[in-house]
C-alpha cells in the first residue's frame, strides 16, 4: 500500500503552511450620485473584481512598502557589481560575505535573499540558513523567507526554531485549514535528522487539538513511519471511530494492516456499505493487483471509470489489466482512449509514450505496420531518453518488416547513445533486423561480436543464445544461457529457454524438467514455459499431462508454436481431427511459422 496522503514537494508544504496576510479594508471611493447612467455605469466598474495585474501590483506595493528605504551609494553600487561579477566567474564566498555584510547594514532583505541564493548554488548548507535566517529576521512578515527558513530548519541539526513557527501558523489557521496543516507539518518532521526530538516537538504541537480527528490521523501516520504499527493502529482506530465514514481514516488503517489479503478484506467492507468512495476503491483495485486477481481488480478499475469516463490514471491501469489479461482488443481501446484524454489536456503532464509503444506493438502484431507507425509518430520529443530509443527501434524494427532493411540499419547507425546498455539494445535490434530478412549468419556474426563487447549483458547474452541455436551452435548457446543465470539468477526465461531446447532435443530430459520447474516457480503465470513444461512431458512420455500444460497455455495465450505442439500431441493420442484444426488455426496466424512447416513435415501431415 502507498501512503494515504499525497507527498509532496517541500515549497509546497510550506507554502501551505503559510498564512496570508490579514487583508486590510480597502479605503471606500466617494460615489456620483446614482441617478444618471454614467453613474451607474461607474458603480459596476467599482464593484468589479481587481484584475490579476491589479492583485500582483498590490502585493509588490505592500512589499516594498516594507523595504527600508537605503540610498544607493556609489561606493555601496561599486561593492555589489563586483561581487555578482565575481559570482559569474566562479567564486562565491568573498560575493556571499558582500551581500551578508551589505544586508546588516542596510537592513535590505533583498540583498540577504541574494546571499542566500549564491550559498544554494555553492551548496553550502550553514551559509544558506545563515542567510535565511537573516532574511527572515529582516522581513519577518514574508512567507517566502519563512517558507525556505523552515525547510533549511527542518533539516539541519536543530530544529527547535521552527516549533514556534508551527504553534502560531496552526493558531492562525482557520479551523478548516488546519487539519491539513497538521498532516503537513508532519511530513516536514518526518524529514529531520532527530527522529526523537521531531517526535517530542509534533506531540507537542498536536496537544493543544487532542481529540480531533486530524490528530488522531496525523499520531498514527507518524506513529507507522516511526515503526510503532500498535501505536498507529490505535491511533487509527481512534480516527475510524471519530469519523466512521472517513476516507481518509480507512486508508490510513489499511497502511497499518500488514498483509494484502487482511487489507483487502477490510476495504472491501467499507465499500459494501460506502459504494461511492473512490479513494477506498482505488486503494483496493491495487492491492487486487498486488493478490494477481486481474478480473477483480479490473472491476473496481471500470466502477471507477464509470463515475469518471476521462479519467487517465485508470484508463491506463485498465489498458495494462487486459495487457496482462491477453484481452488485445480491450487495451487498444482502454490505451486509445488513455492517449486521446491527455491529448485533450495539455496540462496534464503524463507521458503517453508507453502506452503509444504498446499500441505500436499491438497494431504490429496483426500486420497494421502503418497504424504502427502512425502511434509510434506520436512519441512527444521531450519523453525519457530510455523510452524514445524505445521507440526508435521500433520504428528500425517496422521498417525492416515493410522490406525497407537499408531504411532500417540506417535508422539505427544514426543513433547514438552514450550509455554501454542501451549500445547493447540497438545491436540486438540490428541483429533481429537481419534475422527477420532472412540473413541469419550475418545476424550471428554481429550479435558475437556485441557479446564481446558487452560480456555482463544478459539481455545481450539472450539474445545471442536464442542465435546461436538457430544456427546450431548449440554448445555457445548453452554457455551464453548459463552465463545468464549467473549475471541474472532471477532470470526465468534463461532457465525456460535452456530448459526447452534440451527437450526440443530429445536430450537430458531431467535436466530439461528441472530447469522449466525452477522457470515456471518463478514466473508460474507464464504461458510460454507452461509450454514448455508441456513439451518436456510429451518427451517424457506423459502425455496427459503434456496435454495439460498445452491446453493451459494455450487458454492463456492463443499463440501459434503453443498450437503446433498442443497438435501434436493429441496427434500422438490418435485424436487428428483435433490436432489439424489446431495446426490450421496456427497458420492462419503466421503462414511461416518455422515450428509449424517442421512439425507437419516430421509428422508427414498436410493441411
């Protein structure tokens, strides 16, 4: 479970933490007499709301009204351009000691604040608070200076300055607002370096609101950071009981719960009779996702999505549930609709582009090599530089499926990546180019030299391994597979791939068996090495139980090689009527397929 409340970025808090200004009654305008429409029309112009430069013109004009007023010395102006001039080129002491000095004279904290802003770029964190605090003592009125003193506070080796700070922000606050001041004065405790004394202070700020709801939240959230679960769930307790038909408190129980299916249990009670609480339903649509209980949790995904249709987050929880699922149909839908809602708003500043990688895969995979291309175009140029080589290989990998191999190579030879892994990615990539056109020997003479290149890639060795067994270098394949189980122990394709060959070979059939075991124990929803663990039974002779696998599998995942064997199997149980419509099924999806064209052949069957 994440945390209940939202963590947020330190100016934040603080800026919530801030208290504006008492507003200070405007002086009245002497009216015109009422009685002629220019008067009128003058009323409705004083009434009307002060426009946005009006506001901002205000609140400078209180600002400086607060500024001493200082005459700007020709020796004072000499003193300040050289130290900004020093601070470009380098040196920032002798410039912060200037504007240091300069500030206690003046009693400016404008010239403070520049202090402070050369020791952050110096990262000289005793400097920094230093000049804080003198900016804070020369405007104690600015919630800016107090927002950046009790960040600098916070965190340093004393804390006691910020308690009365606290005390008279929660005192200020209005009663609305100061449950949430005190969930984040909280989180500002959480990170300093005293645990214990944070812990003293936040009792003590919290004593004077004992009993409240929000105190009882804000006790067991710090009570569960601390470790003390007793003491949070009691304290959560306390909130449920204060407010039975919170959210908030719910949540915060279900971070004190240690395990997923108690979690679970108790969410879904308060929804059975608290069906419209989203917060709640989220929280337990995730920890469905945690338990593997895709239907479930993709029910509470679309009772969400039903109250909010443009909702984004869940439309691409939704999209990778029927991923997961292996419903293709309903994550294109659930991902287009993902892509179009943030199209739709600017503002929100989610990247579309995995969710556009994955439509690029899924229109690939039925042949749709345009539409492929066409999300792929979608890829916006700001997006992580891991995700865009994603994509550009990708669009290597559809050029080369269209014919256009050149096209593709050049593609890839144009990218330029500085980092040793992602050098690995677009060597595979050029090697799965020419293996796709055909020019397999090349491909391995490529990937061979790559391994050497990158000797602790276990995706690179992968890769290569499933090579050098097409060619039937099958001693550099084992060797490449067990080197990846050494990089990579939790690798279970390595395990599944050496696992199958052997089997595929007729050869070392225990061996075989145990490496697909210890594949399928770590990756047990697999339908790949559910396939294979059903075609080492059929060597093995079991053929009912190879039969299991195969059908398993293939329930999951209607994949062509998983028909191949499934139809060879109930071939060899005497049942052809069944297989051959297996077998038909396998090349109405891929007409090439390799598996298929040698099974047939083997078996001396035709379609």
């Amino acid at each position: 479970m994440k945390n209940a409340f939202v963590i947020v970025t330190l100016s934040s808090i603080l800026a919530a933490c801030a208290v504006a200004p008492e507003q200070q009654t405007a002086q009245q305008p002497v009216a015109a007499p009422s009685d002629t429409p220019l008067a009128a029309a003058e009323q409705e112009t004083v009434a009307e709301a002060p426009s946005e430069e009006e506001l901002e013109a205000k609140v400078r004009a209180e600002v400086e009204a607060r500024l001493p007023k200082v005459e700007l010395t020709s020796s004072m102006l000499n003193q300040l351009l050289k130290a900004e001039f020093a601070f470009r080129k380098g040196d920032w002491q002798g410039p912060y000691l200037t504007m240091l000095s300069l500030a206690k004279q003046t009693r400016d904290p404008r010239l403070a604040r520049r202090a402070a802003e050369m020791a952050v770029a110096a990262r000289q964190g005793d400097d920094t608070l230093a000049a804080v605090r003198l900016w804070r003592e020369l405007d104690p009125e600015s919630d800016e200076a107090t927002q950046y003193f009790v960040g600098m506070v916070v965190t340093s080796d004393n804390i006691a300055d910020v308690e009365p700070i606290f005390v008279e922000r929660l005192r200020k606050a209005p009663a609305d607002a100061r449950g949430m001041l005190l969930f984040q004065i909280q989180q500002l405790l959480g990170r300093a370096k005293d645990k214990e004394a944070a812990g003293a202070m936040l009792e003590r700020v919290i004593a004077p609101y004992n009993g409240t709801f929000e105190a009882h939240i804000v006790r067991a959230h710090a009570a569960l950071a601390r470790g003390e679960r007793e003491a949070a769930r009691a304290a959560a307790q306390a909130a449920i009981a204060a407010k039975p038909d919170s959210e908030i408190a719910v949540l915060m129980m279900a971070q004190v719960l240690e395990d997923d299916a108690k979690v679970g249990a108790f969410l879904e009670s308060f929804l059975k009779t608290h069906p419209e609480a989203r917060e709640v339903r989220a929280a337990h649509a995730k920890v469905l996702v945690n338990q593997k209980q895709y239907p479930q949790a993709r029910a509470q995904f679309e009772a969400l999505l039903k109250g909010r249709p443009e909702d984004a987050g869940n439309l691409y929880a939704l999209g990778v549930l029927a991923t997961q699922m292996n419903d293709v149909k309903a994550a294109e839908g659930y991902f287009t609709r993902f892509v179009e809602v943030l199209g739709r708003n600017p503002e929100d500043e989610r990247d579309p582009t995995r969710a556009l990688l994955i439509l690029a895969q899924i229109a690939e995979e039925r042949g749709d090599y345009p539409g492929a291309q066409a999300w792929l175009e979608k890829v916006p140029a700001g997006t992580e530089p891991q995700l865009m080589l994603s994509a550009q290989l990708r669009r290597a990998q559809l050029l080369g499926r269209q014919g256009d191999l050149a096209g593709g190579r050049k593609l890839l030879a144009g990218l330029k990546p500085t980092e040793p892994a992602q050098q690995a990615q677009v060597a595979v990539a050029e090697s799965q180019l020419l293996r796709d056109a055909g020019r397999t020997l090349e491909a391995f003479t490529l990937m061979e030299a790559a391994a050497k290149r990158f000797p602790k890639n276990p995706d690179l060795l992968y890769d290569f391994a499933l090579l050098a067994e097409k060619i039937g270098r099958v001693e550099t394949m084992e060797k490449a597979l067990r080197e990846v189980m050494v990089l990579a122990p939790d690798n279970h394709h390595a395990y599944n791939a050496l696992g199958y060959s052997l089997a595929e070979r007729n050869i070392r059939l225990q061996e075989a068996h145990t490496l697909v075991a210890k594949a399928l124990e770590m990756a047990p929803g697999d339908p790949f090495i559910m396939d294979s663990m059903g075609w080492v039974q059929y060597r093995l002779g079991n053929l009912d139980e190879a039969e299991k696998q195969l059908r398993n599998a293939y329930t999951l995942r209607r994949d062509p090689e998983i028909a191949v064997h499934l139809g060879e199997v109930l071939f060899q149980k005497g049942q052809l009527a069944a297989a051959q419509e297996l077998w038909r099924e396998a090349r109405a999806k891929d007409p090439q397929n390799d598996t298929l064209r040698n099974t047939l052949a083997r078996l001396r069957q035709s379609l």
